[in-house]
RNA sequence: GCGGGUGUAGCUCACUCGGUUAGAGCGCCUGAUUGUGGUUCAGGAGGUAGUGGGUUCGAAUCCCAUCACUCGCCCCA
C-alpha cells in the first residue's frame, strides 16, 4: 500500500426507518405476483384500479377512523404540518382516500353501482414486531352503491378466488353488526349486562365498557373472556330486533355455502364505529396468528364524509401477510437466457451491439462489465444459470459467427449470428410461454 | 405504550473463569501454462465485535445508555 491512508470521516451509516423494510430484487418476484395475481382477479370481477395520493388531509382520517379508534387514540398516525400550514396524515388504511375520491369525482353520478379496487403502502406508527410494520402494503377492494347480501358474496367471492389464485389455505370469520340503530339497542344490553360485573373485568375493558362496550368481545384476557362468554350476544340480539339485518347475514351464509366458501361464525368480531353495518369479516390463515385481512360493510362512511348515501362494503389484505402465509411458495427470479463471454478487446467492443441485437429478439441476456477473465465470465454464466453461454472471440468476430454453449449439456456449437439470434430466441419464446402457462408471466 | 430476548466478516454462527495479531463454514476474488463453468486443490480480500460511555493493568466477554432487530401484551393488514 504506498497511498497514505486518508483519514475516514467517521459517519454514521443511515438506515431505513424503524418498522420499514426494503424490498430486494430477489424477493420482488414474489410481491409482483400476489400484486399481478390480485390485479387480474380484479380485472375479472370488473373491478377498476384506483390510486390516490399516499397523504391526505389530516381531517379525513380523524372522522374516518372515528374518535374510539386505536388509530386516532393512540396515536398512530404520521401526520406533519406541511409548509402550506396544513395538517396532512400518511394514509393508514386504503378504504378513506378512496371513499374521499368516490364523492369528489362524482363516481356516483356514473351509474348506481362502483367498483374499485387499489395497491399501496400504508402507514401507521406502531411498534414493529412479525408481521407488522410502519410501512406495511395492502390490496383491497371497495364496491359502492349495492346493499344487497350479492355484493357482499361479491367481495367475499373475489377474496377466496385471490387465496385460491395464489394457494393460500384460508378462511373467513364473519359476524354481522347489525346496523348503527339496532346495534345501540345491542350495546344498551350488554352494558347493562356487564354494569354489574364491572370490578371483574381487566382495566383495559373497564375502559372499554366506558368508551365502546362492544369492544370488550377483543379482549384476550382470560377472565374477560368467560364474563363475555355469558354476554347476549348480538346475532341473538338482532335475530328479535333487527330482521332485516338478520336475513342479509342468513341469505350471505347461504351464498358462502354455495361458493364453498369456508366461513366461521365469530361473536367477538366487532367494530365500533357508526357507519359500519351489518357484514363484518376477517380472512384468517392456519399458517399465521394474525389475520392476513379484513373488512366489512360500511353503509355510512360516504354520507358522513359529505357523499350522497351510499351502502358500500370492503376488504384489505395485507401483503406482507400474505407473503409470510405464503413462505417459500413463491416465485423466484427467472434465470438467464444467455451470457455473453468475450475474449479479447474486438470481441469486448462490439458486445453492445450484440447484446443488443439479443435483447431486441426478446433474449433474456447479459455480460460481463468489469473485464474478466474468460474463465470467470464462464463461472458468472454458471452462476447466473445461464442457460447458454454466448462465446465471443476473434475467431468467431472474423467469421460473423458465435460460439453457442448448452451449459447444462456442456454441448457447444459455433453458429452464424443470425441461427444463434433465431436459436435463442426460440427458446426463450419457449421459457416465456412456459412461465405464462405456469401463471408466473405478468 | 409496556415486558422478555438478540446484535461478532456479505450470510449463518463460534470464541471455555475478562488475557497476545477475534475464528469457522458458505459466499466473493485470483490461480492450477496458451480461448471454456459446475467438482477438487492452493492462495487472497473482507471485521476499530451495532453505537456511545463506564469498570479494569487488560473488555467481543462485566455495567449503563442508545439504536436496530426479534418475541409477547395491546391492536391491527
């Protein structure tokens, strides 16, 4: 070493922030065909991609997430004040921007019925742990304008051909809410019912039975639990008091049945929130602890964000779950086609243009850039699993031809550029109507 | 927000009661004579032990703080 050592600013490197992680080319494979598997589903369904800005006005979550929300309560919005003055939130679920576009775009007007459906990131400042981020992606759906038990058999149909699509075994835990009426009849009973077994209950449902007593059905507490075990419960409750309601659940068990779709009924899935009616679900994995989505019907939310009265209903499902669901059962990145090998400064100079030439043929190729020996280029080749290598010589340049090595035979044959052109390119046709016929072409 | 665990080479991990130049496997680079990979063999690069402080003659090892990851609670996708 005769250079002196030049003295190392001493920086700290910077990492990506807490609770996000980046996505590598060897797992974006993977995230493209839940994404490209997702969006043809959609497509099916007639369901139309929507995207919409990644921040909103801070306003539009706090009356969406609703004031007993964990969103809004404890905080777990990255919301900023923007040069402007203004308070802006990163969008920690994808059902509020996209109901937010529904009215200010009018979709409404278009005909009674919307379908939409969206990809992207979400924010939300939790505390990171398995299958929980800061930056977390979601997939979901939303169809506006139906009311009927169809619509919800709709979703619900799109969700499980998703899991199908992809070979996920999942199943859907359902309940019914009833609606923001009949629930208040709900709630008065089963406070009154547990008014008097208050001092029993854990500190977190003393809180609950204060701020959202239908809350107290989430509690993992053991002893809450038991307590809850004897509550009235709310499909009893709505079979007296709500018919309607009753016979929207009963008519969508039927059609889940005739969809084979695998469904539990679950007493404790409750949201609290004034818009949400009637249909409430999770997709559950037996793979995974947590749920890898949910959703549910939503009759009030576009109405109470200043929209026409809309019936709606919903679903989001989290990517990254999916893809821990998933485990290793996933694509990976496809192999090389071909690799260049050069030999000698000719060879090297002209490698542009044939690899250009290649590519333009759809040759899924590459070549050395940091001028390695042959030897090496030939171990890049292997390591790449290059199917062919594309040997380059001043042999072969005076002569217009290139030398053509099966890797996996060690067979080589030295052939005019253009049957070496039409070669490959045959055969990566081949590669590519196989990935198509084996679902992994998007 | 609360509680537990972990942090040593690009990756997976060792280092016995604190004691010399911190190791292994895999990966990476080079070579085994003239233009041929996988196997084998030989050699090489790469770490101020997450970061900062403290205790000590001496710290990867003990203590504190901090950051990150991770598991559980809570909640959710």
């Amino acid at each position: 070493m005769a250079d002196t050592p030049t003295p190392k600013t001493i920086t700290k490197t910077i990492q990506s922030p807490r609770g996000t992680h980046d996505i590598l080319p060897e797992q974006t494979p993977a995230w493209r065909h839940v994404e490209n598997t997702f969006r043809e589903i959609c497509t099916r369904y007639n369901f139309g991609e929507i995207r919409t800005p990644a921040f909103e006005a801070t306003e539009l979550f706090a009356r969406t997430a609703g004031d007993s929300s964990d969103i809004v309560v404890t905080k777990q919005m990255y919301s900023f004040i923007a040069p402007d003055e203004q308070s802006y939130t990163l969008r920690p679920e994808g059902t509020a921007g996209t109901v937010r576009a529904f009215i200010q775009n009018h979709l409404n007007e278009r005909g009674p019925v919307s379908k939409l459906f969206y990809i992207g990131p979400n924010f939300r400042y939790e505390a990171p742990q398995a299958g929980r981020y800061r930056q977390h992606h979601q997939c979901g759906v939303e169809l506006l304008g139906p009311d009927a038990p169809e619509s919800d058999a709709e979703v619900l149909a799109l969700a499980f051909d998703l899991f199908r699509a992809l070979g996920l075994e999942a199943s859907v835990k359902l309940n019914s809410l009833g609606t923001p009426q009949s629930r208040l009849g709900y709630i008065d009973a089963l406070r009154a019912y547990l008014e008097p077994l208050r001092d029993s209950l854990s500190e977190d449902s003393r809180k609950r039975l204060q701020i959202n007593p239908l809350r107290v059905w989430d509690s993992k507490d053991a002893r809450d639990q038991e307590i809850v075990a004897g509550a009235p419960r709310l499909l009893d409750y709505l079979q007296q008091n709500d018919t309607d309601s009753m016979a929207h659940f009963d008519a969508l068990r039927g059609y889940l049945d005739d969809l084979h779709i695998p469904y539990e009924i679950d007493a404790a899935l409750v949201r609290g929130l004034d818009y949400y009616s009637r249909t409430a679900f999770e997709f559950v994995t037996p793979n995974l602890n947590s749920s890898i989505g949910g959703g549910g019907r939503y009759n009030g939310l576009v109405e109470e964000l200043g929209g026409p009265p809309t019936p709606a209903i919903g679903f989001g499902i989290g990517i990254e779950r999916v893809l821990l669901a998933l485990g290793e059962n996933v694509p990976s990145p496809p192999p090389l086609t071909a690799f260049l090998v050069m030999l000698g400064d000719t060879a090297r100079q002209s490698s542009p243009k044939i690899l250009s030439l290649f590519r333009r043929v759809g040759v899924h190729c590459d070549c050395d850039f940091v001028g390695r020996s042959l030897k090496a280029q030939m171990r890049e080749a292997n390591r790449q699993k290059a199917r062919f290598a594309l040997i380059l010589g001043d042999n072969e340049l005076a002569e217009n031809k290139i030398a053509v090595k099966n890797m996996e035979s060690g067979e080589q044959e030295l052939l005019h550029m253009d049957d070496a052109l039409i070669k490959l390119a045959a055969i990566n046709a081949d590669e590519t109507v196989a990935r198509y016929f084996a679902g992994e072409a998007h």
